[in-house]
C-alpha cells in the first residue's frame, strides 16, 4: 500500500493530522497507539479535539489543539526530551526528531544563530509537538509503502509572526521549502506552515508522478480557515498499484580500486536506504582488474540521493543510470500459523497465484521449537508453504 497526499489547500501540520486521521477511521485502524500518545502527552492545560468540519460543501475532519494555560519556549534539546519519553514507534519517534531538526536547522538559518540557541516560539509552541508526534504516529500506523504527494501550494500576502509582519512564504518555511516543487503563488494569505513542510521533509515524500493506482480509502483534513478562491483542505488517499509495469532506475559503478570490506560495507549500507535491490557482479576491470560492478534498482525519486551516497561510499567517479520498465505482480501479505506470507496476485483481480512463507518467521519458529526451518516448511500445508 502507498500513501499520495494531495495538497490541494495547502500543507499544516493539524490539516496532516486530521486528513491521516480520517484516513485511519475510514480504513478501520486501530488507533490505540494514537489514544495512548495523546494521554501521555505532558502538557498541563491542553486538550485536543477532533471535529466534523466543511469546507466549500467537502466534509472532513478538523484537528483542534486548546490551549488554556500559558505555555513556555523551548530549545531543540527540551523538545527532543518530549518526543523521546512518548509512547512512540521507533520510526513514527525518528520522523518526529527529524521534523524539528529540520525546524531548528531553518529557524537558525534566517535568525542567524544555532539550533541550539533557537527559541522554539510559534514553531516549538505545544500545538506543533503535537501536531508533528500525532501526524508521524498515524503515518506510522498506516504504514505506507511509499508516500507520494503533490507539489506544495504556498499562498501570498503576508504573515504575522513572531518578529512581526512577514511574507508568504515565511522565512523559515522557504527555507524548509528549498528543492522542493511548489504552487499556488497566487492563492489567498499563508497556505504552507513550517511544521507541515518539515514533515514532508522529514516523511521523504516523493513528489515525482506515480504510476496508476487502485483507491481504497480517502481521508480529508481541514485547515482552519476558510478561503474563496480555494477550499482549505488536504486529501489524502490509501492506494494499491494497478498496473503490472513500473519505471525504475538501474544504478551501476565498477568499482577496482577499494578492498572487499569497503565494498560490501557499501553494499550493506545501500541495502538500509529505501530501494529495490542491491548487488554485486565480479567483473573484469580497466587493464584487465578484477573488480566489482555495484549495481542498485531503485524508484526515480530517489535516483539522485542514492547516486551521491554511492560517490561517497565507493569513491567511483561514474555511475551510468537506466531507466527500465519494470513488470511486477500486486503483493500483500498474510499470517497463518504464526508466520506471515507473502502472496503474488494479478494486479487486475484479487486472485492468489503464488504463496511463499517469509523465511525470517520460518526461522524465528524453528528456534522456538528447537528445529529446523526445513521442519517448519514441512510442517506447514501445501497452500501455507506453496
């Protein structure tokens, strides 16, 4: 499953909120992990609330942060000790610590400080702690393949913040905005906030185009505001691939000049980033070397930060890039007998046509019966192990 944000009022961290959370009621999650985040919560004077909003005769949801007491600045470390004692996933935990460093990073940029010196005012009030720990850990509930989103509208005129009238895009939020593709120049006031672009950043959405999709579930977030020329909404939608091709990027390098340990500690290190695959071919090298050609399937997205990590990783001075036309089979998974299994389907229909038990759940129940895998697969029906 894949995530595609589209963000066709602009991008806030509570028009994120509400927009995944709507999402996961519609697609009937669990959302104990978000109840037990917003209880431990340690902020004295502060409720938040989930409302039914319109915008424009569209119903979604609205996300609502109340706070009745006065509330204290914080610097990057205070912040960070926060999101480090919540009931966070490790993942939903590292996007939320990304988000803020990034936050941090661009407050010091235009005020000419550190981070460690930022005063978190309207960016590190309670409101974005929340609104960037609930976003990550509703993502993370979701658990999205790949999270795709449209390019992001930033609206005109001016903002008031903290060091008085600024324009759209504020200085912080252009900063957080730098490679990014962006919109809507021309809509009413402030359509982009620093919390909701830091965590685009932080998430790694992809803004290339995405192949067709089948939608499951649709989640719509509110902004807080009403506009005339454009409904303040975020819509995000729960897709499945509906096509059996997709464009990916080949990478490859030869690489005769670095030792083996190098080399595989490259490889094992590529193999951590979000790609496809990665491997080695022993090939003959310049003046007849041997070496190795490194090679790495990958979605375009991430074409180009995977090329420099490869120059810094392997000391290459070239990595040639195909685009290829890649045919796949529409996968989910299943659990039977404690062990999770990997199903190929037609992408046009929801019959099974392969099976394949994950081998690290094989194991895993090996061990706990003090067997072997091979007893495990054995054991298993012919459907379960197919």
């Amino acid at each position: 499953m894949r995530i595609f944000l589209n963000l066709y009022g602009g991008v806030a961290g509570d028009m994120l909120v509400s927009a995944l959370y709507d999402l996961a009621c519609s697609a009937e999650a669990d959302l104990a992990a978000t109840d037990d985040l917003l209880a431990a919560l340690p902020f004295e004077g502060v409720q938040v609330k989930f409302t039914d909003e319109l915008r424009q005769g569209i119903s979604g949801r609205g996300f609502n942060v109340i706070v009745s007491e006065d509330q204290q600045h914080r610097h990057l470390v205070d912040v960070l000790e926060i999101i480090d004692a919540l009931p966070l996933t490790d993942r939903a935990r590292s996007w939320s610590v990304a988000a803020f460093e990034l936050l941090a990073t661009a407050e010091a940029k235009v005020h000419h400080s550190s981070r460690e010196q930022v005063h978190f005012h309207e960016v590190g009030a309670v409101d974005a702690i929340v609104d960037i720990c609930l976003a990550s850990c509703l993502m993370d509930l979701l658990n999205p393949q790949k999270i795709y989103s449209s390019p992001i509208p930033v609206g005109s005129g001016s903002v008031h913040c903290e060091h008085g009238e600024m324009p759209v895009p504020a200085p912080a939020t252009l900063e957080l905005l730098k490679n990014l593709p962006s919109c809507g120049f021309d809509l009413v006031s402030e359509r982009a906030t620093p919390t909701g672009v830091a965590l685009l950043r932080a998430w790694q959405v992809d803004f290339s185009s995405r192949g067709a999709a089948i939608t499951r579930n649709v989640g719509y977030g509110m902004g807080s505001n009403e506009y005339k020329d454009r409904a303040n909404f975020l819509r995000v939608q729960l897709e499945e691939l509906a096509q059996e091709s997709e464009c990916v990027v080949e990478l490859r390098t030869m690489v005769d000049d670095q030792s083996g340990e190098v080399i595989g500690h490259a490889l094992e290190t590529l193999r951590q980033q979000p790609i496809l695959e990665a491997y080695l071919l022993p090939v003959m090298a310049k003046d007849s070397r041997p070496g190795f050609e490194v090679v790495v399937l990958c979605d375009i997205g991430q074409q180009h930060s995977l090329s420099r990590l490869m120059f810094e990783l392997l000391g290459t001075l070239g990595i040639r890039n195909t685009v290829l036309d890649r045919s796949t089979l529409r996968r989910c998974e299943s659990t039977s007998q404690g062990i999770s299994h990997k199903l190929r389907m037609h992408s046009d229909s929801e019959q099974v046509i392969g099976r394949k038990a994950e081998f690290r759940d094989v194991v895993r129940q090996s061990e706990a019966d003090a067997t072997s895998p091979r007893k495990v697969l054995d054991d298993l029906s012919p459907t379960d192990g197919a």
